[in-house]
C-alpha cells in the first residue's frame, strides 16, 4: 500500500469511530494502533485530513448531496467516509485531483466495490465544477444552529461570524514554558513567537511534539494561550497553599507548581490524575494528587488561593476539538450548568478567609460562565469580585469585560491564530 493510501486509510477509519461510533476525536487519536504506525509525515496529514472534515463537515456533505442523484444507502458508511474525504481534500487541502479521487476510490473495500464508479465520478466532477464558499458562508454553514443563535445573542452578529471563521482554521500549537525568563531563549529554540501573554506559540503542523527542543528536558508544556490565563489570576502564589480543583490533565497544576505554590491537585478522575502525575514527573516539578469528587472531598483544611477549572460544554475549544461541533447538544450544557452550581459552592467552601477563588471554564455559553458567577456572588456575601487588571493578562485590555472578568474569544488574536475561548472571574473570601 502506498505511504499515502495508508494515511487516508487511518483517517477513514478514525473519521467512522468519531461520526459513526460518537467517539470524541481525542479519544479516537490515543486510542488507534494505526496512527503511530504511520511515518511523521503521513500521521500529521492524517490528523489533518480528519480534523479538517471534523471542522467543514456540513460544508462538504452540502457540496457531495449537488452531485449525488439520490443519497448514499445509510448502510454505506465506509463509501460515504471515502467520498467526504475525497471531496476535503480537493476542496480544502489541495491535492491533485488524480491523487483525491484514486485513493478514495481504493479506500473502497469488497463490500464496498460495487460504488466504485459512483465515487470516482462524484469526485471528479467536484474536482472539475469546485465548490468552495466564501468564508463567511462556509463558517455559517459548518456552525450548528444553537451555538450561532447563543453567540449572536451573547457577542452579535459580528463577533460571532468571526469566531465562527476562526473554527475553519487549524490553530497553532501554544506552549506554556516552565520558566518565564526562559522565554526569550526558549522561542529562539523553537523558532516560536512570543505572545504578549508570555505563551510561545508555533504555527499549524509543526511536527512531533515529544521531538521539539526542550519537552525531553521538561522546559514547556502544551497549553492553549488563554488556558495559560486563569492560574496567573491567583497572583503571587509562591509559597502558598493552593488547591486546583477538577485538575486532570494538569496544565494549570504544573503553572502553580512552577510558580513556587504548595499545590494540591484533585480530580476526581484517577486515570486523568495519572497524566498530571506524568507532567508532573516530566517538568520536574512537585504537587499532591489526591483522586476525589469534589463534592464529597474534606481535606479538614482551608487553602489560600483555589482554582476551579470547571467540567464544561468546552465550547470555546471548538478549534482543537472540531468533533465537539458535531456531538454536543443543547441540552448538555444545561446538565453541566447544573453541575458547575453544584461545585462552585464546594469550592468556596475551601478558601481561607481572606483567600481568594478563581473560577474558569473553557466555554463561550454565558450560562457557564457570567451567569454562573453572578449566581454565585448573589448567594455568598462573604465573597466579593476582585477585578482583574489589563495587566494581568499582558495589556490586551479587549480580554477583559466591563465587570473585570476574563473573557477570551477565538477571534482574539485571530491575525495570529486565535484563542480558545475561556471565561474566568476573580472572587475574594472576607476576611474573618
Ligand atoms: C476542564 S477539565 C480540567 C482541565 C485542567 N484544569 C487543566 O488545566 O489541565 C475538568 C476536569 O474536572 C474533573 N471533574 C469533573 N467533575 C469533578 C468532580 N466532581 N470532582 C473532581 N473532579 C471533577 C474531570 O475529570 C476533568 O479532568
């Protein structure tokens, strides 16, 4: 088999266990036997072609229903696999036409061989009328319904259409480095660019992690620029007690740890606490892991600064989860407001007096983040909002709302690849 009949063949077969099966893209990557069997070079076109389906799958479907006469046999999911993949890569990624429509066509099995014409014309006809859109409508168009309608309503029409476009591209890779005043030295390295916010950042496909300069020595870790943000909210914590909550997998853990903290790190996962545990060993760096619901936890202590890192609809991570766009519903995220109520209070309920809170989700739904902050405030006067300062989020005053929260779009730094899109407030127990 050709090097890349073999990648597109792995993509296929990721591409049914995420839309067939409902398996998140993460999971799916981990989990396969084939990927790390590719060469580097075949793996990360693999990854592309299926995140890049991942994120245009509408967009595609549409432009494959013009030119089917009637749909494809819901038991044809291996055809229809092969035939979206054809039409990303001649629409989105590309490739010769030759080399688009032959490999999708082989990626067709026995069962499957009696489509064969079916898809080499499909595709050659896509190939020969195109059908790409004009970003605004491909955004439009790859962007389920209920998300749009919430974002227009939270940050209108114009914000949402460019968080909307920013979903179309594949974001950069971030890296948090251990040191700050490594830096400087670190993104010389790495050829990487510093962002204003300290994280060094490099752009799409830049090849094997564990093979970059300085992951065997533990210098940096991977960590979205914005998710970098909420730890640094809780100010000068060297030397002081600080509990991160829902910690797994332990980028914020390892911030904390490096900032000279006392770190406690819980989740009540204990197969996800393992990785912090790994990152923990990688960077050198120290921290307690205790597995346990939060809910039930009682260490019979108080901690001087709490993190918590709410489970979340992770909406605001729909650049590197593009599946998430194609599993989540509208329902889950009011299950998981329900849920962050319920743990808010839990994690107040460990802050010394005098101590102070952040809370943080990864979400772009103002349910999970503003709402649920001001529900909070409204029910616990012994908290306060502490409002942070343009400088705390290295002078990009746009990341901050009137009330003094941080509020990141993927649309932010969008000349440079974006943001995740996370909420955090700053909250500050009384003194007793
Ligand atoms: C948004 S992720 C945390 C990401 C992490 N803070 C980081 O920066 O790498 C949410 C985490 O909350 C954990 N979690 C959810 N409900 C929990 C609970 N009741 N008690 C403890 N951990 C919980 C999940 O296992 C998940 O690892």
């Amino acid at each position: 088999m050709s090097e890349g009949l073999a990648a597109r063949r792995v993509a296929l077969d990721l591409a049914l266990a995420v839309l067939e099966r409902g398996r998140l893209l993460d999971e799916a990557l981990e989990g396969s036997a084939d990927l790390p069997r590719l060469a580097p070079r075949d793996r990360g076109f693999a990854r592309l072609l299926l995140a890049t389906l991942l994120r245009r799958l509408p967009e595609v479907d549409a432009a494959l229903a013009r030119l089917l006469a009637k749909p494809l046999p819901g038991k044809a999911p291996r055809t229809r696999m092969a035939l979206r993949l054809g039409a990303v890569q001649l629409l989105h990624l590309g490739t010769p036409p030759h080399a688009a429509v032959s490999t999708a066509v082989e990626l067709l099995g026995a069962k499957e061989a009696g489509f064969r014409g079916l898809v080499n014309a499909v595709l050659r006809r896509l190939a020969r009328e195109g059908a790409a859109l004009p970003p605004a409508e491909a955004a439009r168009l790859n962007t389920p319904g209920w998300l749009w309608q919430g974002w227009v309503a939270a940050y209108g029409e114009a914000t949402a259409l460019a968080i909307a476009e920013q979903h179309l591209a594949d974001p950069p890779l971030d890296l948090t480095p251990r040191d700050p005043a490594e830096a400087p030295a670190l993104a010389e390295a790495l050829g990487a660019r510093l962002l204003p916010t300290g994280s060094l950042r490099l752009p799409p496909g830049a090849g094997e992690i564990t093979r970059l300069p300085g992951f065997a020595e533990g210098r940096w870790w991977v960590q979205d620029a914005a998710a970098a943000l909420p730890a640094r909210l809780l100010g000068a914590v060297a030397g002081k007690a600080v509990a991160d909550l829902c910690a797994a997998p332990g980028g914020k853990t390892l911030q904390l740890a490096a900032a000279g903290a006392q770190v406690t790190a819980l989740d009540f996962s204990a197969e996800r606490l393992g990785r912090v545990r790994e990152n923990l060993k990688r960077t050198g760096l120290a921290a307690e892991t205790v597995a346990a619901d939060l809910l039930a936890w009682q260490p019979g202590r108080q901690f001087d600064a709490v993190l918590l890192d709410a489970p979340c609809s992770a909406t605001g991570t729909l650049r590197r989860h593009p599946d998430l766009a194609r599993h989540k519903q509208p329902g889950q995220v009011t299950e998981l407001v329900a849920v962050q109520a319920r743990l808010l209070p839990a994690a107040a309920a460990l802050v010394a007096p005098g101590g102070t809170l952040v809370y943080a989700v990864c979400s772009l739904e103002p349910a999970e983040g503003p709402a649920q902050a001001e529900a909070f405030l409204a029910a616990h006067p012994d908290f306060v909002r502490d409002a942070l300062a343009p400088a705390e989020v290295g002078g990009q005053d746009y990341l901050l709302t009137a009330e003094g929260a941080l509020r990141t779009l993927p649309c932010h730094l969008a000349g440079e690849g974006g943001l995740d899109g996370f909420y955090a407030c700053r909250l500050r127990r009384a003194a007793a």
